[in-house]
C-alpha cells in the first residue's frame, strides 16, 4: 500500500535523497583506494591517479636507492608483487639485487627481475649481461625490459625508432628464451610517442604515469601495469619508493602467474574460468518438441459437432439472458 505523502515533502526527500547519494559517491571515490591497503601512503598523492589506487593488486618496484629493506614489513603492508632491478646495460649489476631477490622470495612475494637498457651498447652485449645475472627460478614472475631514453646519464644519444625496434625484439626474445616466460615491457611517455606506439601488441605494458589517467597519455588501449606514483610510502621501505597497480583479476593474476593466462594477448591456456550458459539445452524429447512447436506457423484446429448436452445448456443460458432483459 503506497502512504500520500504532501508534494512538497516528497521534493524534500527526493533532494535529500540525491544530496546523500552524492556525498556517498564522493567519500567512496576516495575511501576504498586508502582501505585497500591502510599501510601504505603518498607523500605527494595526485588525483589524476585515484583509478591506480583503487585497485586490488598493488606493488612496488625497487633498487639499489630504496636503501636496505624491510621486507617482513612490506609483506605485512599487503604488497603483492615486487619488480626489482638487476642489470642495466652490459656492464651493471645492481648492488642490492640478489639481497632482495632472496628476500623477496623468503617472504613470500612474487617478484620478478629487470633490465634497464642501454641504447650505447649492442643488444647482443646485453643479452649475453642478464642472461649471466637474472636468476631462471621456475616461481619468479615474468622479467621485464625497461626502456626508456636515458636523458642525463652517460648513454643520452638517441638512435633511430627501427634501431630502437631492432634492439627491444632481439632483447624480448632471448630474455623469454632464458626464462621461459614472455616479458613485460615497460616504459614512460616519451619513449611510447617516439617508438612504441602500434608495436608489441601482444605483449604485457608497464606504464608509467603519475599524474594523470593513462589513456590521457598514452595512445593505447590496454595496458597490465601502471606505475602511478614516485612517491609512496611503504613501509619497510625507507623514503619514496614506486607504487603499481595491476589492472585485471585475481582470477588472471593467479593464472599469469603459473603461465595459464598470457595478460599480454588476453589468451588462457588452460583454466580458462567456465561461463555460464543463458539458456540450458533441451535434453528430453519433450523439450525438442516444444523447441520445434516454437519456430512452427499456428495450426487451426476445426469446432467439434455440438452434443445434446451442449444444446441443452446454451438454451438455459438464454433463457436467463432473456429473463434479465424483460426485468
């Protein structure tokens, strides 16, 4: 039963009502990212990033300037993969590196290894460099080559975008030889713009962008990964350290992780999560019939002849009907 209500309070309420519904959507724009994982902050937080933040998967990539790490701390902030830094050109090795590969790995969070290149130096020398350093551990996350123009370091000559291209394919392919897993590259604005824009399609994104959306940034429509800040607070970690988001399932994340699912191509090899069918087939005859009865034009059935019994009762119908009528 509905209750009146006066038109004016009915208008109240239904402003009421909108006002109420838009404080919700604006604390809740905010409150899941910070509840997602309480621990962990942002000394300079932007909110062009708020949809990094609200994802379920986070973690962090780290190197030898994150200083020694705490990572029984790191592991209890909820952080669910590490990439860490472990070769870089043809010549470097970080200095931290294996003390936070073991680490990592001793409490329990995914990490996987990465490469910074070097336009300066041949991929061969480079292949042949993390080949002798990134550990092949059958439970590591997949590699990832970082690419990037080095602006302010020794190596700041820019080569060609086919040379670009050429080093990076020759790169991607041995590193995915050395570790059995198809790598992840990533990269910042500028170097997409000059080269990668349309290239490696099948291959999982790790983006960076740390003010704003990445398709405000970047002309791509997917990407796995996006680092959104330089500045987070993690703890275990002394200082800034980088924060990443994973954009997909836990479903695709477990699986990724055991190779069933390629994040890059979106393709399952096994696994893949059942989908449930909208209508069930029909599985008795009388469920074929009724089928086959539905696409079939209607069929006119002809009136049986009537019985004495059926004229006896349309008489007495019309008597009555004649007797309403005369009163």
């Amino acid at each position: 039963m509905e209750k009146w209500m006066p038109a004016r309070a009915t208008i109240f309420g239904r402003t009421l009502f909108a006002v109420l519904a838009t404080l919700g959507l604006l604390i809740g724009a905010a409150v899941p990212a910070a509840a997602l994982y309480p621990k962990k902050g942002d000394s300079d937080p932007h909110l062009g990033v708020r949809d990094a933040r609200r994802k379920a998967i986070q973690g962090i990539d780290i190197s030898r300037w994150q200083g020694e790490i705490d990572w029984a701390k790191v592991k209890d902030a909820d952080t669910r993969f590490a990439f860490i830094k472990a070769t870089e050109g043809g010549d470097h090795l970080d200095p931290s590196f294996k003390r936070n590969w073991a680490e990592a790995k001793k409490h329990g969070i995914p990490r996987g290894a990465y490469h910074f290149v070097w336009w300066c130096r041949s991929a061969k020398d480079q292949v042949r460099w993390f080949k002798k350093h990134i550990p092949r551990d059958a439970d590591a996350l997949p590699p990832v080559l970082d690419v990037e123009w080095q602006n302010g370091s020794q190596c700041t000559r820019k080569i060609s975008r086919d040379q670009a291209l050429a080093k990076i394919r020759e790169m991607l392919v041995a590193l995915q030889a050395h570790t059995g897993k198809k790598p992840i590259i990533y990269t910042d604005i500028n170097f997409h713009e000059d080269v990668l824009e349309g290239e490696f399609n099948d291959y999982p994104y790790w983006l960076r962008s740390t003010a704003a959306p990445l398709k405000h940034r970047y002309n791509r429509e997917k990407w796995e990964f996006w680092q959104f800040t330089t500045t987070g607070q993690v703890p275990g970690v002394p200082g800034d350290v980088d924060r990443n988001a994973f954009f997909g399932s836990e479903q695709e994340f477990a699986a990724w992780r055991t190779g069933r699912f390629d994040i890059g191509a979106r393709k399952w090899h096994g696994g893949e999560p059942k989908v449930a069918r909208t209508t069930p087939p029909a599985t008795s005859a009388g469920a074929k019939a009724s089928k086959a009865a539905a696409g079939a034009p209607p069929r006119m059935v002809p009136p049986r002849p009537l019985t004495g019994s059926d004229t006896r009762i349309l008489k007495s119908m019309a008597a009555r009907i004649d007797l309403g009528q005369s009163q």
